[in-house]
C-alpha cells in the first residue's frame, strides 16, 4: 500500500493548500530543533530555491514577504546547482530523531517529464516524531534510499540523496514539516504575517536565506542552451584564440524584478575585454544571463581569461562567482 504521504504530496491544489495554524507559537515549544536537512556548504554545494507559501489567496508570499514561493506550495526546497552537481552525491539527513513511517524508491530521476501519476513526491521518507511532528523529504535519487519502514532513525541519520524524481523541474529536495497534519514552515514558527523582522524559525542553528545568488558560471564560444546549463554542460575550459566568440554566463536563482546581473571578460593581462549589466525585468526561480563579443579578425591573444558574474539588488551585491577559461593558439 502506497503511503498516504506519497500520493500528491509537497504539490498540493489550492483546495489543500497550506495550513498554517495560527497558534503557532504553542506548537513551537513543542516542536524538535531541526537540523539543516542536507549535508552541504550553503550557497557553494546546495542552495535554498523556494519556501512554504504563506499567501492564502492565489498569490505567493515567502516568510520573509520575498517572492521565493508559489501558489500553494508546502515545502522547502534546497537544491544543487544542475545535474552534474547531484550526480556527485548529496545526502540527505533525518531533521530530526524519529520513526521511519513510509517510504518510496524506483522513481527515475527525469523530473516532471517522465513521472507517473501519483508520483509527485518521486523517491521520498517520511519519518514520524514525537508531539505529532512529521518530515518528510521528496525527490530523493533512484536508488538512493538508505532506511527502511519502521525504524528508527537519530537525528543526523542519512536518508538517501537529493535527486531529481517526481514533480519538479530541478534537482532538489523538498523539505515539508507538519504538525497534526498541518503544514509548518520551519523558518517561521509565528504566524509569518509580519515582515518587520526575521520570523523565529525551528532549527537548531539559525538559517540564512540570501534571497537569491548565483548557482554556477562559465564560458563558452556561444550563447549556451538553458538545458546544457542546468545539466552542467555547458562551461569549457578552452577555447581557440579564432573560435566564434568570447561569451560568459550566469545561471542564477530567486532573482527578482530590478536585480542587476554585471558580467564581466578580462584577459591575461587583466584588461577589460567585456562588461555588460542586465537588468531582470520579473522575479524568475531560476535563469541564465549570458554576454560576450565576437572573436577579432586577428583572433585572441592566448592565455587565461577570467570572468566574474555578479548579482546585485538595490545597489547591494548578494551573490558573486569567478570562472576562467584557458584561450589556446
């Protein structure tokens, strides 16, 4: 029997959307201290893409009032930078000491193209707690799963690995808290209505969110296809000094309406080769800005050309990345 957590589950329709108690603050002292639920370095091996969606009406409110939501979603989402990234191997942990409710493995990691009905979740755990409390971790990789149905686990216990089955358009986990079958925002453990100050959150050790930053960067001798980026194809590590073109990009997420993208070309020399700003005109989960210019009839001087890609808002930079490609005779 296919657990009930895994039907539709973190991709519920508006009619069972989130249910945000509204005494919150009560259940908080309940509530275990959570663990971060992935094994990485933030903002460098995992990145934090969308959060429970706070707005009852149509609309999306993250905890913080941002737009890193969508309508009616139920969860956390913390993801790789592409598919190269998650074939590396990211585990998964167990938030906190619990039960292993259910369970479902053999969902190939091809996302929302190659799911079967019912599988909105892919490969996931549910694990229960005391006081009501329940995890659950969706999208995990085929394969990956490293428990099994009713036992029990620590906190910290490794559960599987992010991967890319199920609903979803990226390789993440998607990290859902209930309590009483209600769902709970783990960086919000108030009412979530106030955007005045940071919401007290549930975890052990408190949680950033940058709200947004750079996933990954690089060069290439053309404008690259999204899906090369998001595959982790897409950069080279040289090019002829009379190739196409000189072209560098940025894949970027939780950018907003008005965010700068500055991409910039120096070469061997530290010379300005190329610089261009790109302003984002809406909030975008995820994106790729991409400049460059034309290879000279004389061709490139050789040598170690290096980019930055920097994303900025409000005149304040929230994220930054550095590449190099090699320029070969």
């Amino acid at each position: 029997m296919v657990p009930r957590l895994f039907s539709v589950p973190g991709h519920a329709t508006r009619a069972a959307a989130v249910l945000l108690a509204s005494a919150l603050s009560a259940q908080a002292q309940e509530a275990p201290a959570l663990l971060f639920p992935v094994e990485c370095r933030l903002g460098e091996t995992c990145f934090l893409q969308q959060f429970v969606d706070h707005d009852p009406g149509p609309g999306a409110r993250a905890f913080d009032c941002g737009p890193q939501s969508y309508d009616g979603h139920t969860g956390t989402d913390i993801r790789t930078a592409d598919l190269e990234a998650m074939a590396q191997g990211v585990t998964v942990i167990a938030a906190a000491g619990g039960v292993v409710r259910g369970l479902r493995d053999g969902v190939p990691d091809g996302g929302t193209a190659t799911m079967q009905p019912g599988q909105g979740c892919g490969n996931g755990v549910a694990l229960t707690h005391a006081e009501g409390w329940e995890t659950q971790y969706c999208h995990l990789m085929e394969g990956s799963i490293l428990v099994q149905e009713g036992q029990t686990v620590a906190a910290g216990t490794p559960l599987g690995l992010i991967g890319y089955s199920g609903q979803t358009e990226f390789p993440h986990l998607e990290f859902i808290l209930r309590h009483e079958g209600q769902v709970i925002d783990p960086f919000d453990a108030e009412t979530g209505d106030s955007c005045d100050a940071p919401p007290a959150g549930l975890w052990a050790e408190r949680v950033e969110n940058p709200g947004g930053g750079i996933l990954s960067a690089g060069f290439a001798e053309a404008i690259p296809e999204l899906a090369d980026i998001a595959a982790g194809r897409a950069d080279t590590g040289a090019i002829e000094a009379r190739g196409a073109a000189l072209v560098i990009w940025g894949f970027v997420h939780g950018g907003r309406a008005g965010d700068v993208v500055t991409l910039r070309i120096t070469d061997a020399t530290g010379a300005e080769v190329h610089a261009q700003e790109v302003v984002l005109e809406r909030a975008q989960a995820q994106l790729f800005r991409a400049s460059g210019r034309r290879t000279p009839a004389e061709g490139w001087p050789p040598g170690l050309y290096r980019g930055e890609v920097v994303l900025s808002r409000a005149g304040t930079e929230i994220d930054r990345a550095e590449t190099a490609v090699l320029v070969t005779p």
